[in-house]
C-alpha cells in the first residue's frame, strides 16, 4: 500500500550530492625540494610558472599568479583554507605559492 498521496514526489537520495571532506595541501608552501624542477621554474621564471598553472586549470595566462587561481585550485581540489589565506599566500611568497599550486595539480593528475 503506498503511504503518499498521489503525485507526491519524494525524494529519498539527494541526486548529485557527494560529501567531499576538505582535505590539506599534498605539499606545503616550503617544500620546494620535493619538485626541484618547478622550484628553479618559479624562482627564475615566475611568469612562466604562472601560465603553466593556469593553462592546467583552462584559465587564462593572465590569472595564474592572481589570489583567484590559488582559490580556484584549492575549491577544485576540496583543500580547506579561505580567501584570507589565498591572499597571504600569493601576497607574501608569490613564488612559493605558485610551486606549491604546480605540485598541487601535479599529484591531482
């Protein structure tokens, strides 16, 4: 016998709902030995760091060293952190936050 009147919709699973806990940096913003390679990348050519990071995003060579590049990767990737601390990052240690986004997008591939 059904319970619910008719043409009553009821939803017993939410479609498309994952609960995705945020998780930490794979690496921190000082690990620069980890990738030797991406560390003299982003300390001799920033620029260029820059653009390969928002090329593997599809971004716009333009956003890569901006605060919403490193909000962007770390919302993609379910890392906790905030807007404050994306513009700290960025703000502060340029390049090794721009390292630590190329590691990131490395170990997610």
């Amino acid at each position: 016998m059904n319970q619910y009147p008719p043409g009553q919709v009821v939803v017993i699973q939410q479609p498309g709902f994952t609960s995705n806990a945020l998780t930490e940096w794979n690496t921190s913003m000082m690990s620069c030995c980890d990738d030797v390679g991406i560390c003299l990348c982003g300390l001799f050519c920033t620029v260029c760091l820059g653009c390969q990071v928002a090329g593997a995003m599809g971004e716009c060579c333009c956003c890569g060293t901006s605060v919403a590049m490193r909000t962007l990767i770390r919302t993609k990737y379910n890392i906790q952190g905030s807007i404050c601390n994306d513009y700290c990052a960025t703000m502060f240690c340029l390049q090794c936050s721009l390292c630590q986004l190329k590691r990131e997008i490395k170990h997610q591939m």
